[in-house]
C-alpha cells in the first residue's frame, strides 16, 4: 500500500481517511481491506498522465491455494480510474513459479480479462537473460554505497570492480530475492564492518544461488565476531538475545510492533531495537509502532527453522514454549500491569452495551497490543510447545480463574468465533492421566461458548449476565463463575441442569420454511421463504454473509432448491429464476430466467464446476453452462415426478408409475443412459442420494394416519437393497459423509447406525414437522429446520446428555401467558393446553382443552388459547371451547362457567381479588364488538359495553384494580368507563394498542403502536399529559402481545416530562424480543431459543412463554441496574397541550353524545357496504387520519 501511495500521492488522503475511520482495518480480512484500502481509493483517483499497472510479484508464495483463488477473484474485477477524465482500467502484472492451481485459476478468467496466463518464453529464458536483468538491478543499487567501490567517480569504469559485480551476479543468479537481500547486507550502516568487507563475506559463500548460503551469512555477521578479544560470556549473551527475539519473530503466529515485541518478550524496548537492527537485510523492522515487523522472504524463516537450527542451538518448541508462558504472564498480571484478564475491561456503563459502539480508541487504550496478541495466540504457542494440561497446573489456575475474562477479550476483540476451535485444541492438549478436571471443564466450556457465542459477540458483557443466567445449573462454567452473575438479577429463571443436544438456534421468522446445504468449509446456507439466503458459522452462530436474489427488481418467491460447489459456487431456485454467486467473492455470477410451465425446480446439482444440473417437479432435467449460454434440456428422465440429483450430477432418481427409478447422467457417446428400477408399487415421501451418489436412502409411506412406513438403504452402482430400518413416517432425510450415519426425521429426529440397524441419538425440536436436514461435512453437527422453532444445529457426535429438564409440558407454542402482581404465580396457554406455575417452577395443575389442537384447527384459528390471573394470583380464567372457564385456586372449586356466545374473544382481565372479569370480544360475524363485564363469584353479567367496529380489529381490556373501572381500546380509540357511574370517557390515538390504570383507579394511561400516548384523569377527562416517543431506534415501539408497560401517574406530573419518565422504573421486553429491558437500558439479552412469543410484567418480575412450550420468571432488582437510562426527547410544548386539552373538554358535554351515535352509525353502515376483503383499505385510511395526540369523539 504504501508504495501504491507513493507512487500516487494522490490517493494518501483517502487511504487516510480509511485508517482514520477504521483503525481496526490491519486485522481484518484482506478482502475487506482490498476492497477499502485500494479499490475504494482507485476508484476515486485523477491520474493526469499515468497508466496504473500494479505488479504482483511472488503470487505462488500465498500462504494458501485458498488465498491465490481469493487474490485472483478481487483482481478480476473490473476496477476503473479517471484519466483526464475518461475511465481507465487498472492493470496487474502477476509472476509467481510455475504453480497448477494459480495457472488453472487464471484460464477460468475470461479472455477479454486476461492478455498472458502463461508465457512458454518465461521458462525459457537463458541464464545469461536473467543475469544480464540481475546485473542492471545490483548496478543500480549498489554504484551509489558509499567506499563500496575503487575510484572516484564511475565506478564502472574501474576493470576491479566490474569483475567484482560479475562475481556478486554469479552468486545471485537465478533468484533475484539473493540479490535483493545480498543488497540490504551491503547498504545496511547498522552492522560491524564496512559495505565492502559484507560485501566480499558474501562472495566468499560457496555456492550459487543459494539463499540459505547468503543467510548464513547474515547470521554469522552477528553472531561469529571476527573479533577474538570477545569474552565468551559476551559471546553467550549475543547468542541468547539472538534466540530470544528473533527466533520469537519466526515463531510468531501474528506479525506485531516492535514495543508490543518487548513487551511480549518482557524485554526493554532498546535491547529488542538492539537486536533486529542486525538483521534488517532479512527483516522489515518499521521505525514506529504503526507498522509491525515481516519477512522480506518466507525462505528465510524455512531456513531458520531447518538449517539454522542444530548452528545455533536453535529450538523451535522451546521458542513457543517460552512464548506461551510470557502470554500467561500478561495474561494474569504478572509484569505488575493493569493489562491483566479482568472483568469489564472497557469499563463500560451498561450491562447491554453493543461492542460496535465502544470507540477504537477505548478498545486500544483497555486491551494492550501485548495483551490481544496473548488472547489470541497463546493456544498456539501452547500446543506447539508439546506441553500438556494437567488438573491443577498454571494453564488450569488460568482458565479456572480467568476463562470468562478470556472470553469477553475475544469478544471485544470481535475473535469471540475463535474461540470455539481454541478450546477444541485445549482438549487434545490434556494429559490423559492427569486431567479429569480440566477436560470436563473444557468439554463444558465448548457448549457456553456454542450457547452464547452471537451473544457475546454483540454484547460482550452479557458474558456475565445472560451466559452465566441461562447456562443449565449444572454447567461447569456456571458453578465456577457464578459470583460474577450480577446480583440485582434477584430471581433466575427455570433452566434445565444439563446441555440441551441443541448446539444453536440460528434467527428465524415463524413460519418460515428455510431450505439448507452445507459447505465443504463447514457452513451452513439457509434459503427463506422471502427469497433471502444467509451463510452462517453454525457453531459460533454468527452470520458470515447475506445475498439477496432480487437485487433490487421485484421480492422473489420462496427458495425451492439450493446447491453448493466445492469451488464456492452458490445457486439458488425460485419458481422464476436460478442465481448463481461466487460466496468466496460476494459476487454474482449469473442468472437464468426459468418457464413456469416447465414446473418448479426442486433439485440441483454442480457438475465440473462450471455445470449446473437442475430437475423440475415434472421431471425435466436441463444442463446449464452458468459462464455463458442457454441451458440445455437432457432427454434422460421421462415421466419421473419429483426427481433428485446427486451432489456431484451423476444420478438423477425419481418417481414413476413402476415406483423409484434411478437413471445414470453420464452415459457413453451414442449409448442409452443407464435406467434401472430399484421398487415398483410402493408410496414414498421423499429419497435422497449420500453426498458421494453410492447410496440413495427411500423413505416409503404405509399408512399414514397411523405413522406407519420405513426407510430402505440401496447401493446406486449394484442396485442392491442394503439395509431396511423400521422408522415410521418420515418426512426428511440425510446422510452423512462417511456414509456411516443416517438422519431421518418427522416431529422427532433420529441419527442411525444405518448399516447395523440400530438407533444412535434421538432429538426433540417440538411438535412441528421438521422441513429439512443438512449434516456437516465431517458429521459432527446436523441442522434442521421447522416453521417455529426455525433451523437449531444439533450435537451429533457426542454420545450422551443428560435429561435438559427445564419444566413445562406444552408440546406447542406458548400463546398467552398471565402472572400475579408478586410474581408467585404464572399461568400459561397452547393451543393443547394451559398450565399453572409456582415460583419453585413446579406445576400445580395441567387442563387440557376440549378437543385440544384439533379443535383450534376446525375453527380456522378464530380460538386464542387466553389467560388472566387476579393480581393476588387466587382466581384464574381460561378461554376454551365452550366459553371461559375460572377457577379459585385458593379453594381449588371451579367458579361458573361464562358461557360462549361470541364470534372471537381478544383479551381478558381479571380485578385484582378476581372478583370482576372483563372480555374484549366480537359479538357478531360481521360488525360490533363489545366489552362483556363479568362477576365470577355469582356467575351473572354485569354489564356489556357496545363498541362499535369498522374491521376485525383486536380489543384490548384493562381494568382497574379495585374492578369499578374498564378500559377498552379499539380502532384507534380509548374508552374508560365507571361502572358504578356509568360515567363516559373517550380519548381518540392513532392505532392504539393498550391501555392501564393507575393503583388507584384515578388516572388511566394510553400508548399507541408508535409509542405516541398520554395520561388523562377518568373523571374529569383532562389530560394531564401527552408524549411523543423521538427514539429513531424504536425501543418502544410495541407489540401488544410482547410487552405490557404500566404508567406512573403518582403526584404532580412537572412540564415537559419525557417519555421515559412517564413509565413505571420497571422493565418490559425490547420489541425484537431480544432484550429485557429498563427503559432505553438493554439488561439481560436473551439466548435465541428464549425469545419470547409472551410475555407478563409485574413490576420487578417479567415473564416470558417460549416457542418451546416452557415458559420462565425473571426477577429484576430495577433500581439496581447500573447503566443510564437515556430521556427520550419531547419537543411538544406543553402549554400548547393544556390549552387544546381546555378545548376539548367544554365540547366534551354537548358534542360527546351526538358524536358517538354519528360515528356508530356511520360506521354500522360502512361495515354493511363492506367486506372484509376492504381491510387493507380501511388501514390506508386510518393511517391517512391526523395524528393529534388527542381528540375528542
């Protein structure tokens, strides 16, 4: 880069601006950095006169064959530059030694982009070619080195020196990296001797273009004085700083800065200066610590860890060794430093804080260069030193005592993914003998680290809150550290006591079917139903990247078919395209537009990497050139219904009216394709090929009200039946790429050992079909996918866990859940059935629904399983089949039943000693709605409330606590009424969702989906105040069945109160269910597969029902919490409020009555023109209204 710079000044300001705004940039990906470091800038760049050709020299010493392929991808991007205005492009000249993979990976380039992969000439060239080349180079830098050369003036004209040039020429000839280094020998001031004795040191080398001759050379100018007065203990001393700084620079597995060189190696900066001075010819030793230190040539370090190593009592091992242990001094603190592992390293405020907000700079200032390098690395020094883990020892006392340190360093660091396979290396370092302890606590260690790894790589702080909350009580990692966990969590939830087989639940949306494939790498692709496809790290749970298929046209349909390359190639099918990536490159490669009437493509295949087979439900099988070209159909497959590829295109199996027939794609020129029969006049449900095509698995259907069918294993090549497993109905399969196992699934999963019979592990996701599966490449994890609870990656290798045991028993879905004011008691609904709950987690009783599941479905989901419970927890109500059902659960009789006689039923409350219950319901199937008064002790209605209803709108309900007030929201409007009175308050919102009344009836507050609201006394009518929510981060924005906020309306509300203030100091559920929160606070995130679908509030107890059936109490200490609780503004003028509240409420006497029967009956009317279809309308309407914060009706 800097040479880039320098040879175009021109870009220095935007390659600063880079640095400036991203100084994180030097450790990221290079393809990060090639795209904001030089594309970016280029891009930019006016060259007057210029013609850019970057020269790329060494291509084949890449650290990787990945890498080289990666390198050619970004440089085969077009990328143009102004000169004099006109586009330009950039030009690369690329050398390397003759290398297959590079050479193959330039012929994939199309022509126009490549002028010469591979000039013949190049190897041919002449030895007297390449030293004439070399001869010019070492003229022109070495004519200028002062007292090098005889004579004053041309030092080419003296005979001497011209013979002397020759023989440096030969010594170099044919590596021009001999005389690049013998170069920097010669010029360097920095060593003993002048240029010209370095000079004739390096002519007296014996052979010719030896590099490791020359490096001897270099060594030996420092470490074999010509000076023989040197004491031996002097002598001893070189030697031992030698090994120690320059073998630890061979051995780094990270270049690093001088000073962070020092500290690491707990040497003084001027000593490690000292030493690397003498090696310059060899090494980049940059004059500030802006740069770190490299090798000019990777041979060197070959050299120094193969020749070098008996000359000078060299050691490799004991070089990590010592390294490792200097990182676990830094580490735990030994140099006497505030650098050591320690908790909340950034000293942040908030418990919730997002590491993407925690500036550069804190980061650099908390966390020494020393420091992140001994995070990273001290693993790998560990292991390449061949010591072992012992219980008890010194790397034992680290991680017993610093491990969640560790971890949130990794975290704040953004290498949290890291640590996965750091800990996987720790485990093959324990002594076998010796190390019960430290394996267990490993082995735990790896499914925290599975659990909470998105988290913590957010959020690194909830390391100790969230990790250390929803980790099973009997964790390793949770016993040890729990005196970390904060304590103003004063109420943990029910979690089981061991780990779930569940490694990770990837996000997802309800309902979503997602479609998966596995990359050779280890990834995962997930294709969602909004035509979206993620590329995921399953383990660590972190999405890597994300392609869209649209690309900006129209949103596509659902992704039907996906399918990965072994050379990084991506396709999707959608009902009408196919969209093919490059995911090593982020870039789109190609697209075809598909014929709906050729049906939709279900299966696909790569074929030489550059083919893409696809298959159609109708069983059209085409062949697709996806450089250039249309696809071309292959007449192999008639009337096969439903046909499947093998991964790699060579067998295509389907379904006819003989049964299953598997068909060979690759038949000799002129032959027939191989078509062979494999079972005629059985159903199946679905077949699918091992990943190498030498064994299809068929899943066939015997009876499927019963659950009766098996899966049978056939070998494609003999067309032999292998194996029949008894599995019963099956809706998914996949097999592992060892052949070895077999996953099949429907509700539950199962792993088998298909080749015995017999069953390995069985997983439970729920009670949801599961749509598919997708096992690792090397089958240590499966990942499966279902409407509800999304794609989860299940442990396949371990052997056995235990029970999870977290308590509930809803096999659905968690719908509605209720809690008493002290917490105490919960109670929860399914569709199946609803459950009671003490605060131990215990069941008090399950009651099951009339008919259950099976009902809800015949009633096409106008049945919500409801609940609500008396703020003194004592009284219970449920809606079931045949209306709503309460119990007294103090003296355990059921109350009368309140009868059905309702189209739907949206909310109910009860009072606080459950006396009074109040429904929010439609009343008839088209118009009207009403609010029905209950008493649960006579059993008789008290009152209805006729609302009326524009469209199938929900009805929210509250209540005040001593039951002589009701508040009900609907279509936009808030309607208080005194039941003893009869007196009427109406207050119009703007897509009002919820309502709730002070402790003591006086006051009733309201808040809209946008977070617009106010408080209003009930029997005046007067406002006592508005607020509009400002946050542009929408932490509020609510959804009713996700958070229930309760208003302070206690004392004199002063002027200009924020919104934040208006709230009681408790906490409610982030609106993407991720957050527990305390106002704008983020508290305690949430584990993805703990993400609410309901949740209850009770001052310092949120309640939360999960997807899993199970459901959970969390008890907060609010005023506790550290963090601040950021105001939201409120720009509204408050004397502004008061005077309109004046207003309304003189006209409130005379207009209210009219206004309501003109409303109701224009809107009765409305409803009679109208269907329900006209909904869409209505709401277009309705968001067209002026959004007063108040008005009366």
């Amino acid at each position: 880069m800097a040479q880039l710079v320098e040879a175009l000044p021109g870009l220095a300001k935007d390659v600063e601006d880079v640095l400036d705004s991203n100084h994180s940039i030097v450790d990221q990906d290079f393809r990060n950095q090639f795209e904001k470091l030089y594309r970016g800038p280029l891009q930019k760049s006016d060259s007057k006169s210029k013609n850019i050709v970057i020269v790329i020299d060494a291509l084949d010493e890449c650290d990787s064959q990945t890498e080289i392929s990666d390198l050619l991808r970004l440089l085969s991007k077009p990328l143009y530059y102004k000169q004099n205005g006109r586009d330009t492009p950039v030009k690369y000249f690329l050398t390397g030694r003759h290398d297959g993979h590079s050479l193959s990976r330039l012929q994939r380039l199309h022509p126009d982009q490549i002028e010469n992969c591979h000039n013949p000439d190049l190897e041919e060239l002449t030895a007297e070619t390449i030293g004439d080349d070399i001869k010019r180079f070492l003229k022109f830098r070495l004519q200028e080195v002062p007292a090098l050369w005889d004579g004053d003036k041309d030092p080419w004209a003296n005979a001497k020196n011209v013979d002397t040039l020759g023989q440096l020429v030969t010594k170099a000839c044919p590596l021009f990296e001999f005389a690049a280094t013998a170069c920097r020998l010669i010029e360097d001031d920095n060593l003993l001797g002048d240029a010209k004795s370095r000079l004739y040191d390096i002519l007296a080398t014996k052979c010719n273009g030896d590099l490791d001759h020359l490096y001897w050379t270099v060594l030996n100018t420092r470490l074999r004085s010509s000076d023989d007065k040197i004491a031996p203990r002097r002598q001893k001393m070189v030697e031992e700083q030698f090994r120690r700084v320059i073998g630890s620079v061979m051995s780094l597995a990270d270049p690093v800065s001088v000073s962070c060189l020092a500290h690491l190696l707990g040497e003084t900066k001027a000593m490690v200066v000292n030493e690397l001075r003498h090696f310059k010819s060899v090494l980049d030793v940059p004059s500030n610590d802006d740069r770190v230190i490299k090798i000019f040539h990777e041979s060197f370090r070959d050299f120094f860890h193969g020749s070098a190593q008996g000359e000078f009592g060299l050691d490799e091992r004991k070089t990590h060794e010592h390294l490792a242990l200097r990182c676990r001094e830094l580490l735990c603190g030994k140099d006497g430093k505030k650098d050591a592992l320690r908790e909340n390293f950034c000293e942040l405020e908030s418990p919730g804080a997002y590491r993407r907000e925690i500036p550069e700079k804190v980061l650099c200032e908390s966390i020494s260069p020393e420091v992140q390098y001994a995070c990273r690395f001290w693993v790998h020094h560990l292991k390449n030193s061949d010591d072992k883990i012992k219980d008890n020892d010194a790397w034992y006392q680290l991680l017993h005592k610093h491990f969640l340190h560790w971890l949130e360093a990794l975290g704040l660091l953004g290498r949290i993914s890291e640590s996965v396979q750091f800990v996987k290396e720790l485990q093959t370092l324990v002594e076998s003998n010796a190390g019960t302890q430290i394996e267990a606590f490993l082995k735990d260690a790896e499914r925290f680290i599975c659990k909470f790894c998105p988290i913590v790589n957010e959020a690194p702080l909830q390391l100790y809150i969230s990790g250390l909350t929803f980790a099973p009580t009997e964790s390793i990692i949770r016993r040890t550290f729990d005196t970390h966990r904060p304590m103003w969590i004063t109420r943990l939830p029910e979690v089981g006591a061991h780990w779930s087989p569940c490694l990770q639940t990837l996000p997802f949306s309800v309902y979503d079917n997602a479609c998966l494939v596995s990359s050779s790498e280890g990834l995962l692709a997930v294709g969602h139903e909004d035509g979206d496809i993620e590329m995921w790290d399953p383990i660590a749970g972190i999405r890597l990247k994300f392609f869209d298929p649209s690309s900006g046209s129209e949103p596509l349909s659902e992704i039907s078919s996906l399918a990965l390359s072994q050379t990084g190639k991506l396709a999707c099918a959608t009902e009408t395209s196919i969209i093919v990536w490059d995911i090593t490159q982020d870039n789109h490669l190609n697209s075809l537009t598909l014929n709906r009437d050729e049906g939709k493509v279900i299966s696909m295949a790569f074929r030489n990497g550059q083919h893409l087979l696809f298959a159609t439900i109708e069983g059209k099988i085409a062949s697709w050139d996806i450089g250039n070209g249309p696809p071309r159909h292959l007449e192999i497959c008639c009337n096969l219904y439903k046909p499947i590829l093998s991964n790699d295109g060579r067998w295509i199996a389907g379904f006819d009216e003989l049964g299953v027939t598997l068909i060979a794609t690759e038949a000799k020129p002129g032959c027939p394709p191989k078509k062979l029969t494999l079972d005629a006049g059985r159903k199946t449900s679905i077949m699918r090929f091992s990943p190498g095509g030498q064994y299809l698995a068929i899943a066939y259907v015997f009876h499927e009200h019963q659950n009766l069918g098996n899966v049978e294993v056939w070998d494609t090549v003999s067309t032999q039946r292998l194996q029949s497993l008894d599995t019963g109905l099956v809706w998914s399969l996949a097999v592992s790429a060892d052949n070895r196992r077999l996953a099949t699934a429907k509700k539950e999963i199962v792993i088998w050992d298909w080749e015995n019979g017999s069953r390995l592990q069985v997983f439970d996701p729920g009670d949801e079909i599961i749509d598919s599966l997708a096992f690792s490449p090397k089958g240590s994890w499966l990942a499966s996918s279902d409407e509800v609870n999304g794609v989860q990656i299940w442990d396949v290798a371990a052997s056995y866990y235990g029970t999870p045991g977290t308590p509930g028993t809803h096999r659905s879905c968690i719908k509605s859940i209720a809690m008493s004011m002290d917490g105490e008691r919960l109670i929860s609904g399914s569709l199946s059935r609803y459950e009671l709950w003490e605060k131990s987690g215990s069941i008090c009783f399950p009651q099951p629904l009339h008919g259950g599941e099976s009902w809800y479905e015949r009633r096409e989901g106008l049945y919500e399983p409801i609940v609500a419970i008396s703020a003194n927890g004592e009284v219970v109500a449920m809606n079931c089949e045949s209306g709503v059902e309460i119990q007294n659960l103090k003296s355990g009789i059921c109350l009368p039943l309140l009868p059905r006689n309702w189209t739907r039923l949206y909310s109910m409350t009860l009072s606080a000693n459950g006396e009074r219950l109040l429904l929010g319901l439609k009343s008839g199937p088209r118009v009207g709605g009403c609010g029905l008064v209950w008493s649960t002790s006579k059993g008789k209605r008290l009152k209805e409330i006729d609302i009326p209803l524009r469209r199938w709108v929900d009805v929210g309900a509250a209540m005040s606590l001593d039951g002589q007030k009701v508040a009900l929201v609907f279509d936009s409007t808030v309607h208080v009424e005194n039941l003893c009175t009869n007196q009427l308050l109406k207050r119009k919102l703007l897509r009002v969702t919820q309502a709730a009344f002070s402790e003591d009836g006086q006051r009733v507050a309201a808040l809209s989906q946008t977070c617009d609201g106010g408080i209003w006394e009930v029997e005046t009518g007067v406002c006592l105040r508005r607020f509009r929510n400002e946050d542009p981060n929408g932490v509020l924005c609510l959804d009713i069945k996700l958070i229930d906020v309760d208003f302070a309306v206690a004392g004199d509300l002063p002027e200009q109160l924020p919104l934040m203030d208006c709230l009681i100091d408790g906490g409610y559920v982030s609106h993407d269910c991720e957050w527990l929160m305390k106002g704008t606070n983020r508290v305690l995130r949430l584990p993805r597969d703990s993400w609410p679908t309901c949740t209850a509030v009770s001052k310092a107890h949120i309640a939360v029902g999960l997807v899993s059936g199970h459901a959970f109490v969390v008890g907060m200490a609010w005023d506790n919490i550290p963090g601040d609780c950021k105001a939201v503004d409120v720009s509204q003028d408050s004397d502004e409020d008061s005077e309109e509240d004046s207003d309304e409420e003189s006209d409130e006497d005379s207009e209210g009555d009219s206004d309501e029967e003109s409303d109701e009956d224009s809107d009765e009317n409305s409803d009679q023109e109208s269907d329900e279809d006209s909904d869409e309308n209505s709401d277009e309407e309705s968001d067209e209204e002026s959004d007063e914060d108040s008005e009366e009706i």
